[in-house]
C-alpha cells in the first residue's frame, strides 16, 4: 500500500511539471506573439526611404536654327494660340499688335506652316530653319508683299520650368508660359504651353510636344537624394 502511495505521489509530481513545463511554453510563446504585433506596430522598416521630389531650375531659351529644328517644329506648334507681339514685328514691318500661329507640318513636309496676322491684314507660308526664316507665299499686310523671304535673328523659344517638381524616377507635366524671341528686344507675351520634365538617374530632361528642350539641374525639396 505504501509503495502505492509513493507511485501515486511520483505520478502526480511527474503530471505537475509537464504542466508547469507547458506553461512556460506557452508564456514565451506568448510573449513572441506580443514582441511581433509591437514591431509591426512600429513599422518594422527603419530602412525604407521615401523617393526624393527634385525642383527643377529654370530651362535656357532653345536658340531655333537648323541644328534643332525637330525641337522648334515640336515646341512652336505646341502653342496652340500663337504667339502675340503687342507691338508689333520689325523683322515684318509691323508696328501695331501681330500674332504669330504655327501649325503642323503637312504630309510628306518636316516643318511647320505659319500665319502671321496684323491689323486686317494675314500673312501665310512655311517656316524653314537657319535661325527663323519665313518663306511667306501668300500677304495681304502692308509692307510684306509675297512671295518673300525673310529671317529672322536671333530666334528663341523658351519655356518656364523653374520651381516645377518631379518625383525622383518619375515624371511631371505641367502648364507654363512661354515666350518667342523674333529679333534683338522682340519678345512675344507669355503664351500657354504644356511642358513635361522626366527625372532619370538624376538627370531632369525636358520636353515639349515630342520635342526636347534640354536637360535642367534639380534641387532634392523632399525625401531621399536624386
């Protein structure tokens, strides 16, 4: 009987600690259940960086001759509205407000169409580069009689981007003012334009229509470096 007692006793002892072994089991198990659910609470990435935001510098005015004539074609035909020169042209003799409209190269042709209006008075014809030169086929403006060529020097298209932002690695377009240079202190009014800067490698290229402008310094505003 004694002996039972003892095995009884041994019995119950062993059961006690298995379950007190289970027990601490399951509180570490516990525990890792709680550190996990604190550092997903936390974030757990200490490493991510958030993609930098790059201001982009103001683009230099595009010189227009023969060397970048696909970009002028593309930039000038973006300005849907033309460009105004309040008073007027000296390379066209005009001295009263003259608008300057370029459209679309025809089928077959690499340079654009251009208008000029004055007063009452429209000039039509081709644009051809070597700076501006304006092949003027048809005129009902005083002083322009067709058919005439004239160019023009210097000539200058030019797009404000300065303090525009583009994510690093990304892509901005954007709506600014632009202007066209047509001779020495001749310069339109701001004309609409929509422009877009592509950052690659740190490296901000700038586009119009199709066209590129150039490529523009940045400046990192937010998050990581360009």
């Amino acid at each position: 009987m004694l002996t039972f007692v003892n095995v009884f006793f041994i019995n119950r002892d062993i059961t006690m600690l298995k379950f007190s072994a289970s027990g601490v089991t399951l509180a570490k198990f516990a525990l890792g259940l709680t550190l996990a659910a604190t550092l997903a609470a936390c974030g757990g990435d200490d490493d991510a960086t958030p993609a930098a935001t790059i201001a982009v510098a103001d683009i230099a005015a595009v010189t227009l001759d023969s060397t970048t004539a696909t970009t002028a074609t593309a930039a000038l035909t973006a300005v849907s509205t033309g460009f105004s020169f309040p008073a007027g042209v000296p390379a066209f003799g005009t001295t009263a407000a003259t608008t300057v409209k370029f459209t679309a190269p025809p089928a077959g042709a690499t340079t654009p169409d251009f208008s000029i209006a004055a007063g009452t008075g429209t000039a039509t014809g081709t644009l051809s580069f070597g700076s501006c030169i304006f092949n003027i086929t048809a005129s009902t403006i005083p002083g322009i009689v067709a058919p005439t060529i004239i160019t023009v020097t210097p000539c200058a298209f030019d797009a404000e981007t300065g303090g525009e932002t583009v994510p690093q690695g990304g892509t901005t377009t954007f709506t600014t003012s632009s202007t066209l240079l047509l001779g020495t202190g001749t310069t339109s009014a701001p004309a609409t334009v929509t422009v877009t800067v592509t950052n690659v490698n740190g490296v901000n290229t700038v586009t119009v229509n199709g066209g590129t402008l150039g490529t523009v310094a940045g400046t990192v505003v937010t998050g990581g470096g360009s």
